[in-house]
C-alpha cells in the first residue's frame, strides 16, 4: 500500500491564481481530511468528507473547495490564492469504524508559497 | 473552550538521555487522546491512542500516560536517539461531536 500520496511537494502561486491539491489513499478509508499547518501552529482542519459524495467544513474553509467523487480521491481547491493561503498542507484518512477521529494516516504535505 | 497546551515547546537532550513531554487538555467530553511523531518535511504518524479507561500505553521506546481526572497526559522516550529528533504532537478528540483538537508541539532535538 501507498497509503496517503499528496501531489505536488511544492508549489510558489502568485496572488490570485488558482490551483488544486491532490490526494489518494489506497486503504480504502471512507475518512478524508485536509489539514494546513503554519509554524509553530497546530494542525487546522480545512474540510473533511466522511464518504465519496459528502464533504463538510471544518475549523478554516474560507478560501478552499473540495470534492469527494470517489472514495480514493479527496482534492483541494484554491480559487483566488492569497498570501495568508501559504502554509503546508496535509492530506490524511482514516478508517471505516463510523467514527471521524479513528486514527489518521497523513501524507507527506504539500509545501505552498503564495507572493 | 477546548484546547490542548503542550510543553516545553522545545526541548534538546543528549542522545542516551531520557525525556518527558507534557499535553495539558481541556476538551470536553473527552474521547481519546493521541500523540503523533512529525519529521522534518514529514505528515505525523501515530505513536499511541488511549482512550478514557487506558492510562498508560507503550510503542517500544515511547510510553505515554493519561491522567483523565487531571486532563493531562506525557510522552516519556527512554534511552533516546537520534532518530527521535522531530516534533511531538499531542491530539485529544471530543467524544459528541468528534472534534478534533490538535496541539501545537513539542520540538525535540537530541544531540549526539
């Protein structure tokens, strides 16, 4: 197993250009979460889809879109980028016990630089 | 409010040394509490989950404890080495809503 794969590592925007953030999981986990993590912070969740179809806010979602067309896939949206928007970004699942904070398997992060 | 202090907010020991990292909650009702290794670069990974009857749990090197009275837990690392270099997150989650509450971490550097 892959397990959480986050595509690309990096990425320098300018401000107003968009970009999505893609995320697999191959553990067939029908929990999936998007975290942003700035420094010296904790981790704050963005969004987070309990099942292919069904997504639902989190603690920060200003800014970002997501969609759940499958139970492997879970991508980000940024729309207009801003510099508040530059932060690293994880993708983490989590499996099928019915309840969202069963263990969180993370990718590796998506490093983003928005000038 | 729920929220999850850790301390200290860095820490450096020599390699061999053992050290003791605190996670301070306030997340109610308490579900279950994890703690996290992050590397440098890295997503966390899990090092242990208690739930409210456990209180204490082991992963080789690593203990953890949970005090569900006094809201606290600790993550002892024995004998440490280099390789435990890298940020130790604590995570407590809320048993009614499943909120999810992540502390900002500890740094650990262990010096050879």
């Amino acid at each position: 197993n892959a397990g959480v794969t986050q595509t690309p590592k990096f990425r320098i925007l300018k401000i107003g250009q968009s970009m999505t953030l893609q995320c697999a999981q191959d553990m067939n986990h029908n929990y999936m979460y998007w975290y942003r993590q700035d420094p010296g912070m904790g981790l704050k969740l963005i969004y987070y889809s309990v099942g292919a179809g069904i997504t639902d806010k989190g603690e920060v979602p200003n800014g970002y879109n997501v969609s759940r067309s499958t139970t492997e896939d879970f991508p980000l949206r940024l729309e207009l980028a801003a510099p508040s928007q530059t932060s690293v970004y994880f993708c983490a699942s989590s499996g099928t016990s019915g309840r969202m904070s069963y263990e969180q398997y993370f990718g590796p992060g998506t490093r983003l630089t928005v000038t | 409010k729920n929220q999850v202090e850790q301390s200290p907010q860095s820490l450096i020991i020599l390699e061999g040394k053992n050290c003791t990292l605190q996670c301070n909650y306030t997340v109610s009702p308490f579900s279950n509490l994890r703690w996290y290794k992050q590397d440098t670069g890295r997503g966390p990974v899990s090092l242990t989950i208690m739930t409210f009857s456990e209180n204490t749990k082991s992963n080789g090197r690593y203990t953890a404890t949970l005090d569900a009275d006094t809201k606290q837990s600790s993550l002892h690392i024995t004998a440490s080495q280099l390789s435990d270099s890298a940020s130790y997150i604590c995570v407590v989650s809320a048993g009614r809503d499943d909120k999810i509450i992540f502390g900002k971490g500890t740094r650990l550097h262990i010096l050879p």
